[in-house]
C-alpha cells in the first residue's frame, strides 16, 4: 500500500490544472455533484460554473444529442469515472455543507469542483499504479515489479494527464490493469473468480471509455483459447457493466448505442499510415518519444515468439495483442492527436498492458548484466514527463496546443506539420519554458508566447502555416495581452 499512497502524493501535489479552460473533464468534474445533491444526471445547476469555450456552449456538455425529459444539458462524457469519484465527493459533502447556512442549498464553486476532482483522479490513478504492481509482482521479483510499477507511475503519461483530472482514461486505465492483475491470479490458480474479476473489470472499462471495448474482446479471446469453458465466467461477470452502460444511454440518448459524442463517434476517417507514424514517432504524441522505455517491448515481443508456447508468453502476447491492436484502431481516429493534450493522450488507456508487456525484456537485461540500459531509458522517460506532471503552470508545452488546435480545426495540411516539428515540440517548448522559469535563463518564458520581439510565437506560426493555406492571411487578435490564432 506504501506505493499506493506515495502515488497520490505526488500526483495530488505535484503539477496543476486550470480552472479557466476545462475541456473533456469539465462535465465529469460536476457530475458527481449532480449524482449526490440532485439525484440525476443532468447538469442544468452547474451550467455557470462550468468555465464556457469560444462558443455559446460548453465543450464537455451536450445541449441538443439527448432525450433526457426537463433537462437542458447533460455531459457528452462517459459516465464510468464520475461514478469511481463518486466516494470521494460523498466524504465532502458534509464538510462543504458547513459553510452554508441553515436552509440554503449549497453549491459548489469551481475552485472546490477541481480540487476534488484531482484528488479523486490521483486517488484512482495511483490504485492502478498498485494494480500494475501487483500483476508485476506474479511476474518478476519485487525489486523489478516495483521498477516497472514506478515506470508507469511517472514515466508515461499517466502522470501528466490521467493524474490531473477526471479525463476518461485514468478509470480505463484502473479498470484494464485490475483486469490484467486478475488474469494473472487466474493464470496461477489463485482465486475462484479471477476470470469472473477481470471480465467485470474490462467491461467496466467500456463505461470509462467505450473504445475499450477493442481491449474487452481480445482479452475474452485469450480467455476462450486459455481457460476454455470457464470463459463464460468472464461473459457472464461482464454483463452489469454492459447493462447499466446501455441504461444510461437509453434514458439520455434514446438508444443503447448511442453516446454523448454522437456522431463524432462514428468519425473512424483519419489517414491511417499518418496516425500511425504520429502515435508512435511524432515529437508532439509519439509513444517512443514521451516513453522511450516502451522501446523494450519490442525486444519483449521478440524473446515470447522465441517461447509462445509457455502459459506466461500467452498472457504477454494477450499483452501485446491489447497494445498493439488498440494503437491500430487508434490511428483510424480523424483526430488521432488528441486535441490539446500532452504526449501520447489517445494512447495512454492501454499503458498498464505496455508496462506489463516490457516485463520480460527487462528481465533479459538483468540476465545479461545490461540493466543500466533498462534504468537509463527509465530514468530519460520519467524526466520527460516531470517536465508537464511536476510543472503547475502549463508553460510552453500546453502553450503549443493554442494555435494547433485552431488549425486543426480546419484540418489543414498546417497543423500535421506542426505535430512533426522538433525544434518546436511540445516538449522542447516546455524545456524551454522550465529553465527560463526556473534559473532565468534564456528568454522570458512568456515573451515568446506574448509575441515580445523578433522570432515570437505568433511570427513563428504566421511563417509556418500561411504558406499551408495558400496564403490566406490569418488575422491575430490580442485576448487579454496574448495572442491567440
């Protein structure tokens, strides 16, 4: 347990998130409140707490996709996570209802709605960090079990995104990793309901993300060709999940199918060869680049072809299997990169599988006496997601999202360029944004940014992308002393 509260330390002080440009997890941040005070699953209450975006609508909130009777908005959300902070809002409740007085309804305020929404959403990472640990430690000594689980913990992206807010994937992640950790037990013997566990779990996934879904079915056809029969424990443990998942988009959406992104859900239309190579290489989302440590799963994947036949090289193919094919469908999303996000965002759901996955290549190299490689590509990723998960102000990095999202919403050939240029990361501008901070070395960290001399930000990205745009002139507007495209 030691790592589990160690874990929600650093996530719940370390980094920060803002409360003036919620996105995604601004109606998951509400709904629990909306669960607990209200007893439904509209958001009408909060609609003007919810800081708005460019557009007379919130983001995260849908107007005019559900069905639900005497509510105006409700959350284009899943619901799966504000249910797993639902405890955590509850234990609040009675400590916020002191500050009101007798008789009047409190209401809370958007500072209190992020604070228990972090530490609700470091709370569930940091239990799949300890799920990750546990799967780990079936599988290697301790000392490499607690090795991998640390690699997970601040060496991916969990840190700077699935421990920051209550995002869809810090509950994917938590329910696909008691997933894993429950097929191992399975796989060793131990527990009557191992099977039964992990097919909750995954399904319970699906609520988080319903793109989870892909992970669900591979792991009940490793169940099918491993355990056989017993497969139905699976099915039948991932039944509750799927029932209430289609209840709830029935009584909000009219159809058991249907969810709050209507139709964007069906926008499976990007240049695959493109999300591909993003995903995976790309200075702004490649996987290899914000966790150079996944490179060990290559050399994972290759020690269990050699052995496919052993029970253990079974479970780490199913591994395999889950990231890879999640990677495939992944790319196919026309907007493979995310949005505003840091890093590998769209591919951070499947994390606890790659960690697991890069298990055995780190035991070779402990055999071989060449661990330093594996520590060294450790200690490379943790330091570039220190850069976003222990920095409290977004900086440079989350500076780079203003203009791409914009072009982006134009889908121009522009914004794909930018997601491949090097000198201009995410990264390297929040490398840059850090010193300068930090030491005051280099230029003023925001002068770039407020487009304060020559080679400012908004001059950079007029250069690069007017010419994309076959010379249309894109107007800057300064939006509170910065410029915004």
């Amino acid at each position: 347990m030691l790592i589990f509260f160690a874990c929600v330390i650093v996530y719940l002080f370390s980094g920060g998130i803002p409360t003036t440009a919620m996105s995604d997890y601004a109606a998951s941040t509400f709904l629990p409140f909306s669960i607990l005070l209200e007893r439904d699953f509209d958001l009408d209450e909060y609609v003007d707490t919810i800081p708005k975006g460019d557009d007379e609508h919130h983001y995260a909130l849908n107007k005019d996709g559900h069905i639900a009777p005497e509510a105006e908005y409700v959350s284009r959300s899943p619901i799966g996570v504000p249910i797993l902070a639902l405890p955590v809002y509850a234990l609040s409740l009675p400590f916020a209802s002191l500050s009101v007085e007798k008789g009047e309804i409190w209401r809370p305020s958007i500072n209190t709605a992020v604070f228990l929404g972090k530490l609700s959403a470091s709370i569930i990472t940091a239990l799949s960090v300890l799920f990750v640990y546990l799967a780990a430690t079936h599988l290697a000594r301790k000392e490499t079990a607690l090795f991998v689980a640390v690699l997970y913990a601040f060496g991916t992206v969990t840190w700077p995104i699935s421990s920051r807010a209550l995002w869809q994937h810090g509950g994917a992640q938590l329910s696909l990793a008691i997933a894993l950790y429950a097929l191992m037990r399975a796989m060793a013997g131990k527990g009557k309901h191992a099977l039964g566990l992990a097919g909750f779990a995954a399904s319970y996934a699906v609520v988080c993300r319903p793109s989870m879904i892909l992970p669900w079915f591979i792991l009940l056809m490793y169940v099918l060709l491993v355990h056989g029969k017993k497969v139905v424990q699976y099915v039948l443990f991932s039944t509750p999940p799927a029932l209430f998942l289609m209840w709830y988009n029935v009584i909000l959406f009219g159809a058991p199918w249907r969810t709050g992104y209507g139709g964007e859900a069906l926008r499976w239309t990007g240049p695959f060869f493109e999300g591909m190579a993003g995903l995976l290489f790309s200075p702004s989302r490649g996987l290899f680049v914000y966790t150079p440590a996944f490179i060990l799963c290559i050399l994972s994947i290759a020690l269990m072809v050699r052995r496919w036949k052993e029970s253990r090289s079974k479970y780490y193919l199913a591994l395999c299997a889950v990231s890879f094919g999640y990677i495939v469908l992944m790319a196919k999303w026309w907007c493979w990169w995310g949005g505003w996000s840091w890093g590998y965002r769209m591919l951070v759901d499947i994390s606890p599988a790659l960690v697991l996955l890069a298990l055995p290549a780190i035991q070779f190299l402990e055999k071989i006496k060449l661990r330093w490689i594996a520590v060294s590509l450790v200690v490379v990723s943790i330091g570039i997601n220190a850069l976003r998960g222990a920095e409290p102000r977004p900086l440079m990095g989350w500076v780079w999202n203003v203009p791409a999202l914009e072009v982006s919403a134009q889908e121009t050939v522009g914004f794909r360029r930018m997601l491949w240029n090097w000198k201009h990361s995410p990264m390297s501008c929040q490398a840059v944004g850090f010193v300068a901070e930090t030491f005051g070395v280099g230029r003023e960290p925001w002068a770039w940014y407020n487009n304060q001399g020559e080679g400012g930000f908004w001059e950079y990205f007029k250069d690069y992308c007017d010419p994309l745009r076959a010379g249309q002139e894109i107007p800057a507007e300064p939006k509170n002393g910065v410029v915004w495209l």
